[in-house]
C-alpha cells in the first residue's frame, strides 16, 4: 500500500501506540497495569467449541489487518480518533479450554483495568463469556447488552450458550438485554428461557419502526442502574449480504450501517467498558473482505463513540 503522511491509516496509530506504551514500560517510566490509556484492544480466537465448524481463530489478525484500509478521521463528528492513546494487549493464547478462559479473563480484566474502553476481537461468540467475567469481576452488578439474532442459552459450552453461562456465574438475567433476535433463528423452548430469566428481548422488527439511537435507549433504560455495561456485538445480527463471513447470518438482518451507528452508542455510553465483536469467519469471508472490513469499522465507530463522550 502507498503511505501518505497526510492520511494516517488506523492500523499505524493502534500500533504505534502500542509502541510508545511498551517503550515506556521497557524505559521504567511506567508499569503494565499502571499506565491509563482511553482504548484497549484484546484478540480471543476461540473457535473450537462452535456448535458449526469455523476459522473464527483467524479473525482477530485479519480485523487488526483491515484497519490499514481506513483512516482515524470522522467527517460526522469532526474527530480524530488518532488523538486517543491506545494498546493492543494482544491474543489470549488457546482459549477454547477451561484454563484458556481463565487466561483471557485475566487479560481482559487487566485491560479493562489500564483502558477506559476495550475491546474485544473474536473468535466465536464464546469468548464473550470469559471476556465480560473479566471485564465485570461482579456479574451481581453488570449488566449485558448483546446485537445478536439468536438467545445464546443453549445448554452445554459452545458458541450458542455465552448468556446462559454468564447467568449462572451470577449475572442477572433481568440485567440482560438483546437486540436483533431474529424470527427463525430460535426455539420456543429458548424463548421461554428468556423470558423466565427476565432477558429483555428487542426483535429485529423493532429497528424497522424505531432508530438505532431510540432502540438503544430502550435498552440502556432496561438495564436499569448497573455499574457497567458489557456489550456484544454478534455480527450475524446483520443481514446476510453484507457479512458472508458469517456462518449463522440469514437474509434480512440489520444492516451494516445500522451495526456501525450501535458500536457508536456504545462506545459512547458512559458506563460500557467493554465491547467484543464475535461470530466472524475470516477465513471464509468474501473476496473483497467486507465482513473483517466492517467489523474493523465497528472498532473505529466504538472509539469514535469514546472520543464523543
């Protein structure tokens, strides 16, 4: 790619501030865990327990990779995410396992720890277990909303039971939100799940009547005066065209755009400490790449969001 000095690319200034944060440990002139900076970044490239079979531990380099296609400057908001400093703490090694989730707990909780806003790159939608256990030490107080089209309360460990693990570690289930739960994509059975567990459910028919800024309104509202907000973004909450990668998406979802205004809010919101972007398949993405494309986008949106609070 050709370099231009007046176009700084976003993957530069994440590692670059990589850089100058672990110069300054090397220097003495700080300690990991004692240094604050606005943005945290952490790859989970769990896979192995997905309920269909996927390359989801590839995603977290190819979203890191995308990020040479953007620019750190939003024209909306006149922000230049460049201006916040960042870390990239790097990848929970194999994370799939037991001992593998109490790793990647710890690295999230020491980022959550360091970074005002982290977040999260997977892997499977499991990984959002063990990344707000880390970021939420005390489920009792936190809350969660997910962008997903499926409850995620299946039995078991996997991809399909993140929600249902964290509430029984001790997450209230009242304290649960989820946007996008799309028709097809569930059962009855996990549907009356939800609703003995007092889950907040905003179906993706809602999004057809009301913004994205009234729809998450409603659920910051629904989860009522927790300490903190863990939120998951599952892309296959989008619409099948635009996120090939994937697996679980189906025609009819929200769109990207609608996506990319949510990791705003949420990057926004006062509370949210922490965010995961999960259930991308880069190793069977498109050609043109457009499902790591946005999820690299939904990075960009989540620190515009910080750098507007």
């Amino acid at each position: 790619m050709s370099e231009d000095k007046l176009w700084p690319r976003a993957a530069s200034w994440l590692a670059e501030g990589t850089e100058a944060n672990r110069a300054a440990v090397e220097n003495g002139e700080s300690k990991i865990g004692d240094f604050a900076v606005d943005l945290g970044v952490v790859g989970v490239p769990a896979h192995l327990t997905s309920i269909s079979a996927t390359g989801a531990h590839t995603t977290p380099a190819a979203v890191r990779d995308a990020l040479k296609r953007y620019s750190t400057w939003s024209w909306e908001h006149g922000t230049d995410i460049g201006e916040l400093q960042s870390y990239d703490f790097g990848d929970s090694l194999n994370p799939d396992s037991p001992e593998g989730e109490d790793r990647t707990s710890a690295l999230v909780g020491f980022a959550t720890d360091a970074a005002r806003l982290t977040l999260v790159i997977g892997g499977d939608n499991s990984v959002t277990f063990a990344a707000m256990r880390g970021a939420a030490p005390d489920l009792s107080r936190a809350a969660l909303i997910t962008l997903d089209a499926h409850h995620d309360l299946r039995d078991g460990v996997s991809n399909g039971s993140p929600v249902r693990r964290l509430v029984e570690a001790g997450l209230p289930g009242t304290r649960v939100v989820q946007i996008g739960i799309a028709d097809f994509s569930n059962s009855p059975e996990y549907a009356e799940r939800a609703r003995q567990l007092g889950v907040t459910v905003i179906p993706r028919s809602t999004l057809r009547s009301e913004t994205p800024a009234e729809v998450w309104a409603m659920a910051v509202e629904a989860v009522g005066d927790a300490d903190l907000i863990y939120v998951d973004i599952d892309v296959d909450v989008c619409d099948r065209a635009d996120v090939p990668a994937c697996p679980a998406a189906a025609p009819g979802g929200i769109s990207a755009d609608e996506l990319r205004q949510f990791a705003f809010l949420a990057g926004n919101t006062e509370r949210v400490n922490c965010i995961d972007i999960t259930e991308i398949d880069a190793s069977a993405d498109s050609p043109d790449q457009r499902t790591t494309r946005l999820a690299a986008l939904l990075i960009l949106e989540a620190a515009n969001g910080l750098a507007n609070r």
